[in-house]
C-alpha cells in the first residue's frame, strides 16, 4: 500500500491514521506543481484530480479525497478503534465531523494557500472566516471531551489536528479558542502523530 502525500498537507491525516492502524505502507512524495511523484511517476496517471491524499492499494486500485481514504484506513483495521461501526449513529456523527472538517474548515484555508497572496482586509476577513468555522469545533470539545467523538481518538480528529494545525502557519491565533488549542497539544503528543511528522520532516 502507498500513501502519496505533500508534506503537512492534508494527506497527513491519512499518515496519521495509516500509523494508528499499524499498516505496512509507502510513502510517495508528490509535488502537485509539476505533478510529478518521488518515483518519476506522471501523479496525474494515479489520480487525475492532481491533489493529495492518494492512496494505492497492493492491487493497484486507487482511493482519493480524505474523508473517504481516512474512513476506508478504519474500516479496513477495526481492532485499531478509529472509527465506530458503520451504520451506528455515532458513526454518522464521525462522518458529520469529517465532512465539515472536509468541506468548511478545510476549505476555508484555501485563500491562504491558493492564488494570489490575500493581504489586508482581505486576509482578515479569511482569518475570520478560518475562526468562525473552528469555532464550531471548539463548540463540540465544551464539554471536556478529549476528542471529537468523545474519549476515543478517530480519523476525524487526525484530520482536524492536521487542518486545525494550519492557524498557527499562517498567522491565525488560536487563543480564543482554547479547547482546540489543548485538542492540538494532546493529538501532537500521540506516538502515531509524531512519527508521521518526523517522516514528513515536520519534527526532527
Ligand atoms: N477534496 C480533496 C482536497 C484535497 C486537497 O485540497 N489537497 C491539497 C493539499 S491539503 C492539495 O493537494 N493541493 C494541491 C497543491 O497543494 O498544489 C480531499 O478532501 O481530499
């Protein structure tokens, strides 16, 4: 199995639970400018929408868009508790949790990330928006909940962590919403975390 990632990027969250569940895998670095992979290969041939996570089966078959690679990486591994069963509502909720992550937290870092640089009010009405969305996050950890999904840790908050992790790199204070910030301390202290970090060459 490979894992085609970018360094930091989203693809992370997938590196993350791929540790958790404790599978033998790959790593393929992908630079998404000229669309070419550390093996030489044309990424566009593995996944023509060009953007990571990829993931690659010993089979060949290929997976994309992470909520999908992420709860495909649980279901595959149930022993490793990422994810409740499918058809359960608290397996509903997860997906709630992923496809906001996906759709509204996610998406919300694109003007920092794409496209011409956003400065001024422009920049500042993003980092607003970047806050309101988390906010909704910060919303659910109210009640002391270590984790999205309570007191198990699951590919939502992977990829929370990894999304949720941008703030800081592009200048967004976290401070006022301090549940997430303690979220983000106690994911980045988990073994899978920091491996998956170091081989990215995130941590040394
Ligand atoms: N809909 C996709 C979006 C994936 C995505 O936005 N990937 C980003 C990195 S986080 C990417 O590869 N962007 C291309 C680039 O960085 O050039 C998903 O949910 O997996």
């Amino acid at each position: 199995m490979q894992l085609y990632y970018k360094p930091g990027a989203c693809s992370l969250a997938a590196h993350i639970a791929l540790i958790e569940a404790g599978v033998p895998f790959d790593l393929v670095a992908v630079d998404t400018d000229t669309q070419r992979t550390g093996l030489g290969e044309d990424y566009r041939a593995i996944n023509p929408k060009g953007y990571v996570p990829t993931l690659r089966l010993a089979d060949g078959r290929t997976l994309s868009e992470g909520a999908a690679v992420l709860q495909f990486i649980a279901d595959r591994h149930p022993e490793a508790g990422l994810a409740p069963h499918a058809g359960s509502f608290a397996r509903a909720e997860l997906q709630e949790h992923l496809n906001y992550i996906a759709s509204e937290v996610h998406k919300a870092f694109k003007p920092f990330f794409a496209g011409p640089t956003v400065e001024g009010e422009a920049r500042e009405a993003a980092a607003a928006h970047v806050l309101d969305r988390l906010g909704h996050m910060e919303a659910v950890l109210a009640d002391g909940r270590p984790y999205l999904d309570g007191e198990t840790f699951s590919v939502a908050d992977a990829y929370l962590f990894v999304v949720a992790g941008w703030a800081g790199h592009v200048g967004i204070s976290l401070a006022d919403l301090p549940r997430l910030e303690r979220f983000l301390a106690r994911v980045a202290e988990r073994q899978s975390t920091r491996a998956a970090q170091r081989a990215e060459g995130l941590l040394t």
